[in-house]
C-alpha cells in the first residue's frame, strides 16, 4: 500500500499544475484562440479547394452555364472568403499576445 501511494504521490503533483487556477496567463488563451482560428481558416481552404475540384468536374459534366458549376463555384468563393475571416481574426488574437 506504501509502495501505491509513493508512485502515484508525484504524479498527482504534477497533475496539479496543468489545473491551476490562481495563475492567469493572458497571452497563452489569446494564442490558443488564434490556433483555433488558423486551423478552422485551412479546414475552409480545403473545402473551397474541394469545391473547386467539383466545379470542374460539373463543368465537364453539366456544361459551364450549368447551375451546379455556378453553385459549387460560389460555394467555394464563400469557404475562402471566411478562410480570410478567420485568418484576419487569428492575427488579432497574435497581435494583442505581442501587445502585452
């Protein structure tokens, strides 16, 4: 019973810092926000690039009038326009960690 006690001791200690509430550090959530923003902006950029992809494919297949290729191709425009958005606000969030 000692033994369990004496090998789980330090790894409840440590546990304990990854938790700890009375340290607020500013910048790490602001970087971490701006993590989340850079991420969600690629996964929109593979999405319109995906729908690009489509456009083609539809043109071939339905004609370039078609309003599949039109849809696709707006649909793609609107993913790299929030793409944009979400880069724009990822940079904020980085910039206000430089300026504290």
């Amino acid at each position: 019973m000692a033994l369990t006690v004496v090998t789980l001791l330090p790894a409840c200690s440590h546990a304990g810092s990854e938790l700890d509430l009375t340290r607020y550090d500013h910048a790490q959530d602001q970087q971490k926000i701006a993590a989340f923003y850079s991420q969600e902006a690629a996964r929109l950029r593979l999405m319109a690039r995906d729908l690009d992809h489509r456009a083609i494919v539809y043109e071939r297949l339905f004609g370039p009038g078609s309003d599949w290729v039109a849809g696709a191709r707006l649909l793609a425009r609107t993913y790299e326009d929030a793409a944009q958005d979400h880069e724009l606000t990822a940079e904020q969030h980085l910039s206000l960690t430089h300026g504290r």
